[in-house]
C-alpha cells in the first residue's frame, strides 16, 4: 500500500488505496441491495486487514477537508508512502 505520487493524475491516483477505497464505497451505494450486500461483506474483509496493516494518524488536522466535513475513517491511517 502505498500512496500516490502524483494525484492529478488520472492513472496514478489510484495508487493511493483511500482513493480506491472512496471509489468502492460510492460503488457500493449505488448498486442493487443484493450486489450491495456483497460487496459490504467483502470490504468488511478488506477493511479488517488495512486497520491491521495500518496506524491510525494522531494528527487530527489532516481528518477533516477544507470545510471541516470529516474524511472516511481510510484517510485518518497511516501507511507506507504517504
């Protein structure tokens, strides 16, 4: 995991898994209840192992945007790269 090195890149930003993971939870809001389910079922998975392989970041400035709405729990972790 690590994050990416050049965001506004079309390509690149997804190398930055909480960019993935902003694009999967939109995913997964919009569709059906049955493929919503399992793709909840899964990400609750994958979610397990990124809270394990990763710190969470006592640096409360960086969890909220520009307009003070609080960022995805995904974007509060530190991990190799960013």
């Amino acid at each position: 995991m690590t994050a990416s090195e050049c965001p506004s890149c079309p390509g690149c930003q997804y190398d930055d898994v909480a960019v993935v993971r902003d694009a999967l939870e939109h995913i997964s809001n919009v569709l059906p209840l049955r493929a919503r389910t399992e793709l909840r079922r899964l990400l609750a998975r994958l979610d397990a192992e990124f809270r394990r392989r990763t710190l969470a970041d006592p640096c409360p400035g960086h969890w909220h945007d520009w307009s003070g709405v609080p960022y995805p729990w995904w974007h509060r972790r530190l991990y190799q790269g960013r």
